[in-house]
C-alpha cells in the first residue's frame, strides 16, 4: 500500500467512563501506551461519524496511574460535561501515533489489503471489526461475497505492508 493510500490520522484510544470530580475520562489506549497521547496538546475527538465530523480539543492533563490513564479535557472539567465524550475514539495524526515496532502495523493499514492464499489474490480486506476476542478481517471474496475471517495466526499469516498483503492461510475459512 502506498503511503498516499494510508489514513493521515489513526484511531489511537478510545474514551471510557468518567472518574471522580475532575471531569477524567478514563483512557483506553489502542497501543497500550499512553505517552504519545499526553505529548499532544489538542486531539481530535471523534463524533458519532468517528473521524468525519471529529472536533479537535485541547488537552488539560493526562493522569497515570497503576490503573491506567485518565484524561481531562479544556471546557469539559466536570463529570456532567466530560459524560457527553464516553465513549467516543480519539485520532492523532499518524507521525504522532504511537511508533510501531518490527512486525508491527496499524490496524487502520489493513484495510485495502489483497488477501492471498498460496500467493495468489482471493479478495480485498474491507474492513477491521472488533471482536470479543479477536478482531475479525471482512474479506470480500474475489468470486463474490463476504467473510469474516479471526485476525488469528491459525488463520492469518504473513503481513506485507510494502505489497500491501495479506496471507490467508486457513483457506477453509473463506468458503
């Protein structure tokens, strides 16, 4: 996939419920980590077309603590305001996501992928569900229809972003 392709801002947290008097919102990472998010002064807040109608806002302060992250926003410093966010997905721009490791991707970057089996296409990721478990890869098949395949090594091997593909190698999974 070419980088022109790729989304120029990632999901990278998702806000939880409101903690204490402070108008916190508990902060759940995508990553895992949280410093990349308490390095940005202003974030875009998704709204309820995630990222098509997201409105930036300024960062007061991130809180961390041995359960987690918490964090507070400007304008919404009671728990009354900051209730109105639960729930919503916060996008920064993607030099400023967390950085990814060797072997690593943005889940955001497998979509548009060509899913192959034995090295030859089967279909287009469409999109990334996210699941209980696992997430779930919508595949639609090459010869028509739609599958969804659990993003699971018994499943899903090899990742090749520069090809911009992706390795099926339970093909059982796509009938």
């Amino acid at each position: 996939m070419s980088d022109t392709r790729k989304p120029g801002y990632l999901a990278v947290a998702r806000l939880g419920a409101v903690r204490g008097l402070g108008g916190e919102l508990r902060l759940v990472s995508y990553s895992g980590e949280f410093s990349h998010i308490a390095a940005a002064s202003e974030i875009l807040v998704g709204g309820s077309l995630g990222l098509e109608d997201a409105s930036p806002l300024r960062i007061l302060r991130v809180v961390e603590g041995g359960w987690g992250a918490s964090i507070i926003f400007d304008g919404y410093e009671t728990p009354e305001k900051a209730r109105g966010l639960a729930g919503r997905e916060l996008f920064l721009p993607r030099e400023r996501a967390s950085p990814k490791k060797p072997g690593e991707y943005y889940v955001a970057d497998l979509v548009g992928m060509v899913a192959t089996v034995g090295g030859l296409r089967v279909g287009v990721i469409d999109a990334v569900i996210g699941g209980g478990a696992d997430d779930l890869l919508e595949v639609r098949r090459d010869g028509g229809g739609t599958v969804l395949v659990p993003f699971r090594r018994e499943f899903v091997g090899n990742v090749d972003e520069e090809k911009s593909e992706l390795e099926i190698v339970s093909p059982w999974i796509l009938e």
